[in-house]
C-alpha cells in the first residue's frame, strides 16, 4: 500500500538526551536550525508528535515565516500543515496550544479512545480510531489516501520515533547534533530499546548550521517479511531508476535489478542488456557480479523493476531460476510481468513455489513501466 515518505526530525545534547528535561525546557538547536526546521515545515503536508509531546513540551507546531506560509497558499496548499498526533488512550488536554493555533488537527487513536479524545475536543480536530490498538502502517496509509499526505514530519517524540524505526516505516532521519552534555539520567533519550534494522544507515548528508551539525540518515536494511519497509520502497526505486539505462529494444523489456544483503550492504545492480550482451537480464547481470559463495546471499533481497521472468528462449535458466540458485529468498519487485512476450508469464509462481517470498510494490509500477511505454501502447 502506498505511504508517506516519513522524516524524523529531532535534536539531541552530545551525550545522546532529547530537549526535553523536565519543566524548564532545554533549546538544544541554535536559531538558524530552528529556521531549518522552519522551512521543513512548510515543506510537508503533515506535521506529527505524539501526545506525551504535547503534554510536555506544548507546542505550537507552526509555519512561522509569513513567506513561507504565502508560498504555500500561492502553490494551493493550506497555509499550515495538517498537525497530528496520536494517542492509545484519548487522554489530551483541550487547552494546550497544539489545538488552537495554526490550521487542521486530527488525531489518531485506539477505538476505546476514541471516545475519550472526542469528548475532550469536541469539534477542535477530527478523530480517527484505528482499532482495539494503535497501528502505525493503518495510521500512514489512512493519511496517505484519505488525507493526500505525500511527505509527513515527525517531530517527537522519543516513543514515537522508536516505534516508526522499529517498524521500518522512516524513510529519513534529520538528527540536529548540539554541542551540550546534559547529564541528567532522568532526561529522555531520542529512541527506546528494542530490535532495529541490521547493519548501518546511509549517511545522505552533513551540514553545519552555526554551532549544531545537522545529520541526514537513511535505513538501508531490507524488510524480512511480507510487509515492505522504507529502505525496499528505497531500493526498487533504485532498481527502476537503473531500468532507464537500458539500451531500448522492441522485443524485450527495460528492467533494472539490485541485490542488497540483510544488513543493507548492496551486493551487486545490474539492467537489461547491459555492456555488450544484447539478451542479458537485470537479475541475471547483477547476480553474475556476485560471489556464489557469499554467505550473505542466503539473506539477501533482490529488488527487480519487474517480475523475474520464469521462461525465456535466450538462455537456459530464467531468472527466477538464477535467484533461487544463488540462494536469495526474498525478491521485492514493481510490476507482474505482462503477456507481452510470454503468455501466462509467472515468476513469483515459481518462486514462492521454492518457498521464496515475493513483495510486489504497486506504488511504483509506473516508475517500472515508464522505460517501456513504446512496448505497452
């Protein structure tokens, strides 16, 4: 199902404490950065906190530069962001500042507290409930297709970021570094324990901004189950972008193929007719980069624009052939391949067939298809 693409946004004291201490709030972020976040504001369609951030911090979570508030009216957009916040238990005190200022405010919570929180807020925000509990990917995809939410702002807090980290559903961490030790063991840290990703996030960009350094983080490791994460949305996309390379041919499709290790180290990518093999596959040319022997196969994913075919006339083995024999069990892939060339063309078939998994993300079927326009009419 298609989501927004997530951004946390958080600031954090060198020894690894959220801005938040207690009554008298810390300011970790300098005023350039908080301009910064500003302007991410105003980028987004939503803003999101959890509840226990409005009950600490109260905040206002507004766009508050008059220009950048003008530029979205002028582009047809709302003034604010919608703002949102989620509770399992519907408690929110109706006073706080969150639900008086700026533009729409929704909140989304269990159905027990559902009730709670429309008692308490009358017609101050729409309330959704999302079940007997909360959530997450119901919660983005009710904002992603109820509610047009294209890029979604995460400010806190640290129970919030956890769980989206946790659930592979962050597309983008922007970590604001700020050179104070706080030292107060009581003071809340930016995420909880629990299981992560494996591996390491993909360092996307550094800035200093006066005297903090701002961080850009992407999760690179792939999902494991049936359910796709941000970093397999990350890694198809990559796949369909690689499909645009391809030498055009009218009797054969443009696919691009990347195989990434569970711990989100990519193995090898590769597209269709690539160098100087007019019939090679995607999937075929990035496993041939491969190192058979390479334990980390056994766990990895390949990402294909397309379905890996399951017959073809230009080689012996069709590529879902070639991803079960390199071991690989989990194939994450754009568009069920058409009857165009094959009839009744089946490559999950085959490899759920062999107890492989396969994820087909419909979200990005036209970035797959896009390269081949001239083949599909």
């Amino acid at each position: 199902m298609p989501l927004p693409y997530v951004l946390l946004s958080a600031a954090v004291s060198l020894d690894g404490y959220l801005d938040d201490t207690g009554p008298e709030r810390l300011l970790l972020s300098s005023p350039a950065d908080f301009d910064r976040v500003d302007e991410v504001r105003a980028s987004v369609d939503a803003i999101l906190v959890g509840a226990g951030t409005i009950r600490a911090d109260n905040p206002r979570l507004l766009v508050n530069s008059a220009e950048r508030r003008a530029a979205r009216s002028a582009a047809g957009r709302p003034e604010y962001p919608l703002k949102v916040t989620v509770t399992g238990s519907g408690e929110l005190d109706p006073a706080a500042r969150f639900w008086h200022t700026g533009g729409e405010k929704l909140v989304y919570t269990t159905d027990r507290g559902a009730e709670r929180a429309a008692a308490l807020l009358g017609s101050t925000a729409g309330v959704v409930p999302l079940g007997p509990a909360l959530d997450w990917r119901a919660l983005l995809a009710h904002l992603h297709d109820e509610r047009g939410v294209g890029r979604l702002m995460v400010e806190g807090g640290g129970t919030v970021h956890t769980q989206l980290l946790q659930q592979g559903l962050a597309d983008e961490l922007q970590l604001v570094l700020a050179p104070l030790f706080v030292g107060d063991p009581a003071a809340p840290r930016l995420f909880g324990p629990g299981g992560y990703q494996g591996g390491r996030l993909r360092l996307l960009d550094t800035r200093r901004i006066e005297d903090v350094v701002l961080m850009r983080y992407a999760p690179t490791a792939p999902g494991t189950g049936a359910a796709a994460t941000a970093a397999d949305r990350h890694w198809l996309r990559t796949a369909c972008e690689l499909a645009a390379q391809c030498p055009p041919s009218a009797t054969a499709f443009s696919v691009g193929a990347v195989v990434v290790a569970a711990d989100g180290a990519e193995l090898a990518r590769g597209f269709s007719r690539e160098g100087a093999d007019p019939v090679v596959h995607a999937e075929e040319a990035a496993l041939a980069k491969t190192d058979p022997a390479d334990p980390r196969l056994s766990g990895a994913t390949v990402y294909s624009s397309l379905e890996p075919c399951a017959r073809r006339a230009s080689r012996p083995a069709p590529c879902a052939e070639l991803i079960l024999r390199a071991g690989v069990r989990r194939v994450v892939t754009a568009w069920r391949e058409p009857d165009t060339f094959v009839a009744g063309a089946d490559g999950t078939g085959v490899l759920t067939a062999a107890g492989a998994r396969v994820v087909v993300l419909a979200e990005l079927e036209a970035l797959a298809k896009a390269p081949n326009g001239h083949l599909l009419g």
